[in-house]
C-alpha cells in the first residue's frame, strides 16, 4: 500500500491541483477510468478511493483485475504514473479523513444510489463517506456522479438533500450534440462535465456553439 502522507510530501512537486477520485459500485467503470486518466493527463494530483464492489465491477466492465492497491492505478491506466495515491476505504488514518488536507475538489464516479444515501445522512460508514463529509463540510467542490435508472422517490430526495447542502448532481447522461461516434466519445462527454466542474481545462469533447452549428448547417445545405 502506498503511503499517502510519505508520496504526498516526496515525489509530487507542487501539483497544479489536488482532486479526489471515489469510485463506488454503480455500473460505469468506463468513466471512472476515463476520469482518471483525464486527471493525470491535466497534471492533476489524484487520490483515489474505490469501494468493494466498484473493484468488482472494474473487472466485470473492464476486464481488469485490480490485484493489490499498489498496482490500482497502473492497472486501470495501463501504464505507470506518480501522480497517483491510493488510500484503502477502512483507513481512517488517512489525510483524506481530515479537513486539514487541502484537496481542490472531490468527484465520485459512478456514484451508487446506496452512497447517496449514505452522504445524504452522514453516516461515514469508510473513507469515501468521510472523505465527502469533509468535502461538505469545508465548502469545497463536490461532484457526484449517479447512475441508474429509473430513479426511486429516495434517490431523488437524496440527490436534493446533497444538492442543496453544496454538492453538484451531474448524472451520468451523454449528449448526443457532439454527435458521439464511439462509446469513448460518449464516456468522454460526461468526464469533460466533471472537469468542467472541477475547472479543469480539457479537450474531451468539441464545444457546443455558433460555429458548430453553422457548420453543420452547411453540411446540410
Ligand atoms: C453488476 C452490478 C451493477 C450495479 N449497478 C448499479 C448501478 O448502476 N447503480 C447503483 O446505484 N447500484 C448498482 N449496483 C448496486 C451497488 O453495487 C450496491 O448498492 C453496492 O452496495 C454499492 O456499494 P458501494 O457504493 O460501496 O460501492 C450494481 C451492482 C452490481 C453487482
């Protein structure tokens, strides 16, 4: 297991910004690898955080087999990286469990309808609930990633309970305006939001405006 405080003081020189990445059990490993991916590649330092069953579904989507949290991250880039760390979801003793670590933003991609609800009551059942309690508490960027569907009552109410106490609800749902070729395109869509969110430059989709639209205009004519 790394150790979070030794790589965050060592390797790292003066990172452009510090995000946290959790990955939980709802179906969309392809984003989370993606997100990861687009957050290394922008320079960003990421701690990552994945649940159980997210480690499940990484194999059963991606056909990757995590093994051991060393290898976490070079697994799912399929390539070595220093701007990864890798906390363990029952280590409280970590810097994501306090509002001292200064952290730009916080995402949870794919984010299950099981942790919304636990956000929703601060129950700080492991690390990923913490780290979001501290995200909240602090007032910093929170960007949760749902998917499922259709929605019960509860995930809705839950979704509105967090909104309202500073999270952003960004579910995710590919556009179709960038005219998505691939189903990368399509991951790549909603990843582009997330940074959006976090306001970190990127080019995972074209930008929807005047000029797209006379082109394609043209096109037609
Ligand atoms: C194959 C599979 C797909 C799942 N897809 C979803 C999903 O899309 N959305 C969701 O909210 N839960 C989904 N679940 C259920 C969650 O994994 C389950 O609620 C789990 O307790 C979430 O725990 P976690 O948030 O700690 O990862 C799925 C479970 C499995 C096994």
């Amino acid at each position: 297991m790394f150790n979070a405080l030794e790589r965050h003081n060592g390797a790292m020189n003066a990172p452009q910004k510090r995000v946290i990445l959790a990955v939980t059990g709802a179906s969309g490993a392809p984003y989370a690898r993606r997100c990861l991916a687009a957050l290394v590649e922008t320079g960003v330092e990421v701690h990552l955080l994945l649940s159980k069953t997210a480690v499940e579904l990484v194999k059963d989507e991606l056909g990757i087999t995590l093994g051991s949290t060393e290898v976490w991250a070079e697994r799912l880039l399929g390539k070595p990286t220093d701007r990864v760390i890798v906390h363990r979801v029952e280590q409280y003793h970590s810097s994501l469990a306090s509002g001292g670590m200064l952290v730009d933003g916080m995402v949870v991609i794919p984010c299950s309808m099981g942790r919304l609800g636990s956000f929703a009551s601060g129950l700080s059942r492991d690390l990923i609930d913490r780290a979001v309690e501290v995200t909240l508490k602090e007032g910093r960027k929170l960007v949760l990633v749902p998917r499922e569907t259709p929605l019960s009552q509860i995930s809705i109410e839950n979704m509105l309970k967090l909104s309202r106490a500073g999270a952003t609800i960004l579910p995710a749902m590919p556009a179709f305006y960038t005219h998505p070729k691939t189903l990368d395109d399509a991951v790549d869509f909603v990843v582009g939001k997330v940074l959006d969110q976090l306001t970190i430059s990127h080019s995972c989709f074209p930008r929807y405006g005047i000029a797209n639209h006379e082109s394609r205009a043209t096109n037609h004519a």
